[in-house]
C-alpha cells in the first residue's frame, strides 16, 4: 500500500491488508481513463490559477511517458498499489517531481473513482451499441433470404402455427433495438461528470467543475457532492440492461442449440463454430451456443452482487463499492463477447429449408386456421374452436390428416365446412391468409425488412 | 380448469394439476385491466364487423354486470380457474349468451395476458411517480428547516468533513429523481399494445390492433407478433427499477436507524412508528424502517427470479411466464410501501440538533479545511495532506485538538500555519469556506432547496 | 398493533405503520407451531413454579379453546395484530384471565419465533423427505419396465451414445437421494431449541430450556443465547436445499418436455396433465413441467432474498428478520408442489419405445464404440478416435452409415477393422458391451434397479 | 483450439470461437488436479492391462516433467488450449510419444472435469476448515480476556440489556462451529470419485474405478454414469456453504465497522489494518472490514449463478456447467481471504472497556431486570411489563433514571418495589443475575469459554 497517504499511522500497513484491500488487479482497465481524467483535472487547476504553467507543463509530460510506457506494457499495476489513482499519483509524482503533489489538489479518489467508472461505462455502452447493430445487421440479412421460408411456429415448445423464418429472425431484431434504446437512456444518466465532489463535501479550493466535464464530452455536472461521490446507480442500471440484453442472447443460443439437434434438423453450424468430444468421435457441439446461455446466469449474478453490495450502505463513499467492479467489468465483458459469438453463429448457421418445411406441414399446425375458416363464416370463435379441437382430436388419435378426409366426414365436426376448406390446408396458406398487422403474412415480413434495413 | 377450452382432451384435468397451474391467486389485481382490455377487444370487434351492434350491447351488460359484482365482492376467482381471462370469458358467456363465445375473436390468451401486464405496469408506474414525488416533498420540507444545522459527513462510517443536514437530504432527493427519470423511460417502452399478436403468428381475421390501442391510451402498436406475444422486457425493466428505487429508500432507512441509535442520537423517531418489546420494557425500536431494509433483498429477489425465468426460453409463450407474476406484483407492492414507509418516517422524524452540532465539533473533521488553508498558501496538496495527518496524529495520540494548541506548536507541523487558522477551526466556518459547485456550503444548499423546490 | 406491549408509547400506532411492520399475513401457518411451544413453555414454567397448577389449568383450557376455533376458522390474524405471538397471548388472556398474563414469563418474541421457525422447518424436512420418497418410487416403477428400452443418450443436447431408459431414470432417483441426506443433515441443525434464549442474553428467571426442549422432540439445547435469538442459518440451509431439490425438478421437467416434442416423441403426458390453448385447438401444452420449471427461479430468488437479508446484520434480533419468512414459505410450498407435479408426470408419461429404438439407431451414436473395438485389438484410443472421426465425417458428408459400407472401405479408416464389426453396429448391442460399474449395461441397471427398490 | 480432437471437422476452428469456448484462464488452478487424476488414471490403466509397463513409465516421466516445469512457471495454458484436459494430453503426448496416444483411454473429458474439481473442492474444504478454526481460536483468545467486560447487548440497534463482551464473541464462534459441520456434510458428497463414467455412458473398456477412487483418497465411486458425468451438486452445496460462512463473517464485519465509529467507540482496529484518505488528512478507515462485508455480495451473486447455470438443463454434459467454474473458484478465494481479514482484525482490534462500560450503564438497559424483579415477587410478567414500561418513558421524558429515584416514587409505577432494587440497577449485577443456560452470566460465559477452547 503506498506510503503517499500513510502519514496518518504509525505502523506500516500489514502486507495481507494491503492486499486484501488493493483494487490494483481489477484498475488496469481503468488505466486510461484515470489519465484522461487527471489530464482534465491538471488542465482546470491550471485554469484556475492552482497549478503553474511549467507545473503543468511538467505534469503532462509525466502523463506522456506514463501512457507510452503503459501501452508498451512497461508499467504494472502490483498489490503494492493501492489502487490505480495512487499509482497514477505515484508515477507522475517521480516523474514530475513537485508538480505531481499538486495533482491531486481538490479532488478526492472518491469523485476520481466515480469520474473513471462513467468514462468506462460510457465506452462500453458505445461498444454494445455497435455489436448490438453488427447483429441486427446479421439478423436482417438472414430475414431477407427466408421471408418465404416456413416453419412451424412454436408456443410451449409445442407446434402453434405456421411461420416463416424472416418473422422470426425480426422477432429478434425488435428485441434488440429495445437493448439500444434502454443503453440510450441509461447513457444519459452515465454522462454526468462528478469530479469536483471532493471526499463528500466539495471544497474551499476555486475549482470550476464545468470545465472538466467539458473537456472530457460530459452533458452535465453534479449537483449534489456527497451524492455525486457514492453514487452507482449508473453501473447498475449499466449491468441491468447487460442482463436483459444477455437474456435476449441466451434465448437466441437456446433457439439455436434446439435447431440443431438431430431431432428439429433446421440449422447446422459450420465446423468452425463447433467442437467435438475427447471420447466420442462424431461429435459435432454447439458449445459456443451454450457458453452464451450459460453465461447469463452470470451476468444476473453480476446484477445480484451490484445491488447487494449498495443495500443498506449508509451515505458517503464506503470500499464495499470497491466490490462493484469485477461485476461491472464481468457483465461488460460478457456481453460484448456473447454478441460477438451470436452474430458469428447468426451469420455462419446453414438453414435446412426442407426440414423445416416438412415440420411445418404437420395437419395439427392449422387448426386455428381451421376455426377462424369457420368464423369468416359467421360461426362464434369459441364454438369454431370446439369444433376443431374435437377434429383435431380425431385426426390425433387415428393418426390422420383434415387434408385426408373427405368432406361429408368433416361437415360431421363443422357443418360450415365447405371445399375451399382444402385450399388452406398448407403451410403456405397459412401465413398467406394472416392479415393482421405484425402478423407473420410473407409480404408483410418482406416489407419489414426492408424498412428496417434501410433505417 | 375450465371446460371451455378442454374439447382437445378426454379427459377430465387432474385435479393436483389443474390447481398448480392455475394463476387464480395472483390474478385478482388484473382483473380490472382484463375487463378494460376486453372492453377495447369488443369495441374493436364491432367496428371491423366481427361482431353486431346487439352483440356489442349484451357483452357490455355483462362486463357492466362483472365490474359491479366485482368491486361488491360477489365474483371470486378460483384455482378451478386457470386465469383470469378464462373466468371472465366464462362470466360474460354466461351473462350474455352466444353473444359471448364470439369475445375471444382475433385473440389469444397470449396477448391478452401481456395487455393486462402491460396495463398494470402502466398504473404502477403513475402510482410511483406519485409516491416518488411525496417523498420528494417531505425531505425538501425538512431541508428547508435544516440549510444550517451541521453535522458530521462520514465516509467508511468515520468522521469525514462538516455537512449540513439539508445537503444529505437534497442528495437523496436527487437520486429518487433518478428513479423518476428511470420510470419515465421504462413507461416508453410499457405503453406499446400487444393486443392483436395472437397466439404468436397474428391471425386471418381483419382486427385493427391501432383501435385497441387508442381506446387504451397507448402511444403504439406491436411489430412483431412472435415477439409482442411473449416479451416481458417491459416487466423485467420495471423490477430493475423498482430494484434501484428500494436500494435508496434501503440507504435511507439504514442511516436513519444508524442516527436513532442511542450511540449517534441524531434523531428520534415518533412514537407512533416506533414498536417495543414483548420482553424488554424500555424498547423503541425502529422497526418500520428495519422492514424497509429488508425488503430490499426482496425486490432484488425479485429481479433475479423474473430474468432466472426468461434465460433460454424458447421463441413463443411459455407457461413460464405466469411465474413472473408473484415477483413483479410483489416487487411494485414492496416499493410502494417502502415509499410510503420512508415518507412517514422523514416527515416525522425528530432532528436533534445540538447533537449533531457537538459531533460536527470535532477537531478531526477539520483536517481537510487545515490541508486547503496550506493550499492557499502555496503548499502543493500532498505535502500539506502528510503535515496535517501527522498534526491530526498528534492529536488522536495527546486527546488534543489544533485550537487548543499554541501557534507555534502548530508550526512545528507546517511553518505556513498563522493565526487565521483558529477562525477556521470551527464546523460552521468549514461548511461556509467550500464554494465549489455542488458543495455543503449552506447558501448554495439553501438557494437549491428553493429551486428544487419550485420546479 | 396490540396495545399489550406499547406502554412504553404516548402515541397510538400510526394504522399504515402497524399493518405495514405487521406479519399477520405470513404467521398464520405458524399458528400450530406457536400453540404447540406455548403449551409447552407454559408446562415447563409450572414445572419450575412459575406457574400455579390452577394457572395452568386455565391456559391449557385457553390453548384448547382456540386450536378448536382456529381449526374451525372461527380465529383469524389480523393485521391488527403485529404478529402471531401477540394474538395468542391476547387470546391466551381473553380466556385465561391473569393467568393469560404470566405465559410470557422468561421468554421474548425473539427467541419465541426461532422456536416455531424450527418446529416448522422440520415439519418441512419430513414432508420433503416423503415426497421425494414418493418421486423415487415412480422412477424406479418406470425404471423396472425400461431396463432394456433403448436411446440415445445426449451431451450438449447433441446425439451421444446409447442407453437405456432405466438408466437416466437412475440418475436423477441418485440426484434425489442426495436431496433427501442434504435435508437429513439440515435437519440436524434444526432441531435444536432456541426457546430460553430470551430477547438475547437470557434471564434471571429460573426456567429450564431443557424441560422445553425434550417436550418438543428436540435433540438439544441452544448454547449461546444471541446466537439463538437471532440465528436463522437453519432456514437458509433449508432453502438452499430446496433450490437444488427444485434444480433436480427442474431438469426432469425440461427433459420431458424436450421428450414430449412432436420432433423428439419420446413419450406423451396424459390428457389429464395437459392444458390446451384458447385460440389454437389444437393445442396440447405441457404447462405443469414449464411451471416447475419456472418456479426453480423463485427457489432461487428466494434464496438471494434469505441470504441478502441477513448480511451484515449486526447482532441480535433485527425485524429484517421477518422478511425471511415470505421467501422460506414459498421455498418449502414450491418444492412440495412440484415433487407432486413431477410425480404425477412421472407416473403418467407414456413412453414411446419404438421412436426411442429409431432415434437410438442413428450411426453416429456407435462411433465410441468403434473406437473402443480398435483399441481392444490395440489401436492408441487418440489414434483410433481420430480415425472414426474421419469415417463419420465421411459418413456425415454421404448421409450413409459404416453398417452400409463394405469391410474395404472401412479398413480405409482403420486397416484393423474386421467383420465383427457389422456385430456391434446396433443400439442393444452398444449398450450390452458396456462393462465399466455404473454404465448403462442393461444388466447392471436391471439389478441396480432392484437393489435400488429393496432399500 | 487443439487439433487433437477436430479430427471430425473440415473446417480449423474460428480464432474468436475457439477463445471464447477456452476455459485456459479458470484452469490454471486444476493442472496439479488433472497430473493427479491422471497419474491414478495410467496406473488404472497398467494394472488392467490397458497400458504396458514401459508406457506408464513414459507416461510417468511426462507427467514428472510437466510438473516440474508448471512449477516452473514454464508451462502455460493459453486460449490456444481448450482446456486444461487436452492441453495435459498434448504435453504428454509431446513428451512420451505413442505412449501419450493411449492416456485418453476410457475415459472422457467429462468425468475428468467432475474429477478435477472434486479433488479442488475437497482441498478448499479442508483449507477453510482450518481457516475457520483459525479465526474460532482467536475468537477465543479475546473471550477468555472479556468474560468480564459488560457491554449493551443490542436488538434492532436499540440498546436492549446489558451482556459481557466475550458471550457476544462465543456467538460467532458458535456460527462458525456450523459452518465448519456443515462443510464436513459437504465433504461427504463431494469425496465421491466419477472418473470411469466416460462421456455419459461408461465404456466396453475393462477399467476398474475403484484403483482410482482408492488411489486419490475418495471415500466411494458413482453408481451412475449419466449422474456422475454432469453432476455439479457438490460445486453448489460448496458454495452455498461458503454463502453462509461469508454471511457471518459480514455481520462480524459490520459489528466491527460500528464498534469502531467514533460514536460507539468500542475498537479500534490497529493502524496496520487501516487505510487512510487521499484528500482527508486524518482518517482511518476500516477497509478491509468493509470489503468483507462486500464480497459477500459476490458469494450470493456465486450462489445465483452456479444455480442459474445448472436450471433446466437436459441430461447429461452441457458446456454451460463450464461456466460454474468462475463463481465456484471466486467464492473459494473470497472465503478464504476474508476469514483471514477477520482473523487478521479479532485479533488486532484492541478493546475499548471504559466506552463499553460507561454504554451499558444506561439506566435504560436495566428494565427488564426490573420487570423481571417483579416476576420474582409474584407479579405476572405482562402485568409488570408494563409497569416498567410506564417507568421508563417517565425516565427517558424527564431525562432520569430509576436509580435516581426516591422508593417512594418507584412505587407509583409497582407497589412492590423495595429497597432491593437499587442493589441491581448496575450492568454488573444484571449479567450476574441470569441464570438461565446459555446466558450471558459470566461464571457461565467464563465456564463455556474453557470448555470450548479444551475442544
């Protein structure tokens, strides 16, 4: 632990303490965004009249070597260092001389550690929101070769209705854009700067908060100190939209992974997406899917150890938020990997167009098509859906179709039934004949695309 | 279970079954948006000629008849039925005869459910706004009394620097304004209608959804109706909210307790929202805001229980979702309690303010002020941390404090100290010197009541 | 709240307070659990002289009173009252007279509610361990049927090797097996009586915990009286059990309703255990697993809720406390309905064997085997599984099978194939090879299952 | 990804893929696991004749290499490796040639990784056994120095009665005892060897598991190879231990963060395990404790995803189960470190007598003494509850004590009152008059103490 702030004690810091408390292993990431920060910071002091030209001058130069030498791998982050902002101070203090103990003047690490969370926070949202357009992107440009590619649509993992493919694939588009849309505003409320907040208090110190914020591409500053200095109401509702938006992946994983069995037949993964057994030689696995589903759990975790960790906390700065970060970091990381690995698997699946056809031509998918066959003919849609529950039934138990019986025998379950019944009977009827807005009607789909592409 | 919908089967549900999987229980706070949205439904039906103007009439006596008998207790819902929209349809055809069977026309229970939801979303959220905004109230009323009183600020629950108590309360103020800000965002998102998706592939019939959804106040139509009829993002985002709102009332709750403790006696509550002991005579416990605490990891649960639901659930309804109900009728219930809660308990709470004044007295709290007086001095920040720990040091050490040593002691720590330093040394002077932007000086917190207060 | 304990006030309770601190709603299930630890504290305190035998006679008579009514619902928990120790005391007191007042001698609501909590959760245990009893028996009737009815087996829900039905049926009786030593072991934990422990520090009355203890069926004694006021790690133990008991459910409920697939049609629930839809007659749902399913997210929710509620809580009784007990309730209903739920499937399920045998009679499941009969004729396994990986590709690629290929072409893979492969190509005979202990060999799981059943 | 096994693929894997299924970074820590499950493996393998005698010495002198060479830090698994299984039989292969070809030899990654994390587990057991007798002893160690320090014992952070220092202590001892219990419950289920379950089915291959299981020290072997292959109950039912072992570590954290504040002045932790501020020269902060009481957080957030992971899915291995080694491996550490943080901080804190002293004479704390006193005289305790409860708010209200009384007065609230009671108004006498067992009375207390530590 550094000596830096340590004049308070006597004793040297117990070598476990220091580790146990150092953040030093999850600040490497934070590396940039402390220096960016700082630059800022020096700037404004200087503005104000507490640091010196040369002073500053001295300063940036420090930062300079700091940021070479880091990218160049140079400078480490140990268990030595507290955390990253004393490392920072640490370094341009040998490097800078006198002018690096002024750097530090009016701030605190409390509104320094919140300044380089938003920073980060605010990139990472920047970079969900391309990965999450790379996959929508990904999912219109498999839409618009199968807007006329049936499937059996399912509820209750049982066949409901025929579909095609594209309203799927759309389905989930739409999911995502809400992803983007809840990442915007909650990117509203990153974009508030809190340097200047101090411990808690603000301070005696002429600093003008605005000017940092200003520099670094803020939309406002803080109005509240001892809010600003504690506050991490932007990392949770950061990682709770990782969560919704990781739940939206892991359905498309599931989705995937049963597709892909030999059972459904209706996609394949290329070789390169797959792995095999150690044991058993035919395997071809969809682990990259799986990963995805499974690391969701972690991402909701990541929101459960958030939250926990600020109940109950009283007011101020308190280390517990020290704990908040490999969360952060975990749910950031994970997103952005996982919609890496969706779009990878959206982009290389092989849809089998015939298997899914040949599911979607299962008789029992048109049952509702049946009962509202009969409601365009004035029967009441509850009656019509007895009628054809009980038909269905029939065709259920003796293994055979509507298509395959004759009409006196199906006048026998609706006597409304005439001989356009047979016209309706594919798949391809089907959602040709949905009218409805939204509705999975082909045109309708294909138009959709085509609109959404062009936005 | 209802017959209604059992032609499929021979036979007769499983009574252990039927009873599991019947939403009665929680269905009874959704009964008034099902009657609402089949209201819309009906209407709808009558404009594109689905149903007569006689049919029309019949099915609104009923729902004349339901709503009344309803608000009068005569209507129950039961586990004999699966949910709410299987009674309801079951009453209206009882009450209005054939008329009735032709009320689930163009619709599926899939997207009526998330009509209701999204309805009953929709109020809760009206509803803590309201809350939100009353709580508001009540801590800017009690930091108007308190722009002065000071107090110490801690962080890591040690003496940090001086506050005024009107500068904690304005800090929550801002961050339930988050909350407001959140909810706001999340209504966007609720108040788009799902009525007319069906079951997930939309229907043959010539339903207009855009009529539903004007009737029903809302600002738009489904896209998708694979995605409309199974989305429950909106209910994921509104827990996630109600989540963050409870960590503030959490927060609040927690440092209330800690300030009536018989240790810090800051505050005292009233009477009437204290409970005693069944053993132990002298008790006033806190108990209220202890529950308000509690409840937090409740709504957290909440949270983790509706996204553990939604993980990898196939496209399509599933049976999952009913599940979702518990946790998000329980987590809008827990949050506004928790509100009302928190609201009773600032608007009654007893501020002790010469206890407060003699905690704020104490000379560690000045440390900060001591280092910026060097500052102004032209001592660079970190010199002056290392001389004013080591005085602070001293102190702690002898039981002292910097008024009550001589100037030239204090020299002996930084020859830059002169007499102005004992003007200092007092928490009112440590307040009135911060002039940074969002800082505890008592006029910039006074002159932010008034302007938080008038917007 | 009861005017019995509030002396210590000048003001009445404020109404939104009392009802929102009181947990009448939840405690009515602990009712019994009260009465029976009342009676029995109350014989220990005449034991010890605390009570006249005349006062005795009184409560007991007071004790019998309201079982009866409470039985006959004539009794009910109020929000009016704080809590279910308090109405009974009350009720105690409007039929035993002063007597009424002397029950709660030497004992506080602290360690009076550990003491139903026990007595509850252990009741639990034993109705868990019953039920999941009941679960095994089903298996292990299927299992006897199935010993011999060939399938494939999965890892990454991709086609594995074969087994037989039995098999998997055993594994998850195993799973359950260590659900119910899991719950034995809790169980240790809990039966230990906290009643004695007082408020937190005991009491200078001179009562006998042991007397208490021994009455109710305990195996010992509490320790440490602030450990056992406020100690609620039972009840976190037991639901920890529980979500991995309901995680186990969970994953029986997903692999059936895979199995009940019209793609997979391994096996179909009875009519009785299926819900239909209200728009597509067709519709055969199997809604009672999707809700177990689901229903694991709560278990686990309400685990984060226990947990969360108590970190960090200092020591002794807090009212958070309290908030466990919603979650712990729900925990205990969930597991016991859906051990029933699974039960039923269990039982009910019709297995079809012949869509088992053809799934099973897929190739690529018989690659292991290939690569074990070179290394029995001394092939390197990594050798040999290199090679079978190339002739399934080739057979993948031709959409053939090795049993299709002439012995030529096969010895192209691997020169050490010979005709006793055409042998092994077949389900039965892959399953029958196996010979390593608790492999699916048909054998082995025969007597596994009657050895199981024996027990 | 290893070429080793993608024998089955035309197609090289993709470079992002293949890093993103790579469990390289979590396996670090299995490598000496996998050397050991391997080494007992080959030997398996040699005495059923699976290997000859000179391919186990290859095999031998391969692993004798590897070893040497991790400890070396010469070896490395990287993202290249897919995990630590194929990357130990690549180095073996590279070191023993043809021998290394057969080291796969009836088995599967699958119940290799079930080995590997068994043996960890079992080694973490062991490991916090010893850390929690660590921190039992220090506990202790300050009893034994405590039996006589009275001190407010609190209910709802309210001062309730006066206990002594040292019973409080023996709480979290007595916590910590069923921690330890419940880890050896654990270790039962975990010390269960898999290896020989294969991929899910066992093998045609004559291994004998019982070599292995004996030579690794495991107490059984699975009974059934689809259960043993992705059973990871025994990862969750670890971490639910650690949960709640973490739990009381964080309520000893908290109580420490409160006895430490300078409003309770009870502790103070030694300079060595304080951390100070940057920008506030005098503060000493509890870091270290608070992170304790963070990081249980993350062992909840653990809980939830190694439970998340492991809903609903199917039977046998899914590449989902490799996720759950992060939250297993995190939970471990943060276990471990902090009972070493709190042992650090038990034994360092130094003990503040008079603080507590001059807080427990709280005339308040003594109430129920005095109900109690009156017990002892006959009159019935709700009666005398009351009594002292009006006797109380008259004190509290006009700022006095009981002591402080004339007889006279006092028995205005209970005529039975006598000179008596003015000998038990002091905390000494109120510990010393407990007699019930379990009590805080410190001859008890002092009795426990030398009984526990003779253990």
């Amino acid at each position: 632990m550094s000596r830096l702030i340590r004049e308070r004690f006597r004793q040297r810091a117990d070598p476990f303490a220091a580790a146990f408390v150092s953040s030093a292993a999850e600040d490497a990431r934070l590396v940039p965004y402390d220096l960016a920060g700082s630059r800022a910071h020096a700037a404004m002091l200087r503005a104000v009249g507490l640091l010196t030209a040369a002073e500053l001058r001295a300063i940036r130069s420090a930062f300079d070597s700091i940021e070479r030498e880091w990218r160049a791998g140079k400078r480490r982050l140990t268990t030595a260092d507290e955390d990253v902002h004393l490392a920072v101070e640490r370094w341009v203090t040998e490097l800078a001389g006198a002018a690096g103990a002024k750097l530090h003047t009016g701030r605190s690490r409390n509104d320094q550690v919140a300044l380089d969370l938003r920073l980060y926070v605010r990139d990472q949202i920047d970079a969900l929101h391309a990965a999450i357009g790379a996959l929508q992107h990904a999912l219109l440009a498999q839409a618009r070769k199968h807007t006329e590619t049936v499937m059996p649509g399912y509820t209750h993992l049982q066949r409901a209705q025929p579909i095609v493919l594209a309203h799927q694939l759309l389905a989930w588009h739409d999911a995502l854009a809400r992803d983007a849309e809840r990442l915007t505003d909650a990117r509203r409320r990153v974009n508030i700067c809190p340097l200047g907040a101090g411990a808690l208090a603000g301070t005696s110190l002429p600093i003008q908060p605005r000017l940092v914020a200003k520099a670094l591409g803020f939309d406002g500053v803080f109005t509240n100190s001892i809010d600003a200095s504690a506050d991490r109401d932007f990392a949770i509702e950061f990682v709770s939209a990782a969560a919704l938006l990781q739940t939206h992946l892991s359905q498309i994983a599931e989705t995937l992974i049963l597709w892909a069995t030999a059972e459904f037949g209706f996609v394949a993964l290329p070789d390169a997406l797959c792995t095999s057994s150690s044991m058993m030689p035919q395997k071809r696995n969809p682990d990259l899917l799986e990963l995805v589903r499974a690391k969701t759990a972690r991402v909701n975790a990541a929101l459960v150890a958030v939250l926990g960790i600020v109940k109950a906390l009283p007011p101020g700065y308190q280390r517990d938020l020290q704990e908040m970060k490999p969360p952060l970091f975990g749910a950031a990381d994970v997103a952005a990997a996982s919609l890496q690995a969706i779009t990878l698997a959206v982009k290389g699946v092989r849809v089998n167009k015939e298997a899914m056809r040949r599911a979607a031509a299962d008789p029992q998918l048109l049952a509702t098509d049946l009962a509202e066959l009969l409601v365009h003919k004035g029967v009441a849609f509850r009656t019509a859906h007895g009628a054809v529950a009980r038909l269905m039934r029939h065709c259920a138990e003796r293994n055979t179709s509507p298509a395959a019986m004759p009409l006196a025998q199906l006048r026998r379950f609706a006597p409304q039934f005439g001989p356009e019944i047979f016209r309706i009977l594919t798949p391809e009827a089907s959602v040709r004949r949905k009218r409805s807005p939204g509705s999975t009607n082909p045109a309708q789909v294909a138009r959709r695309v085509a609109r959404t592409a062009r936005k």
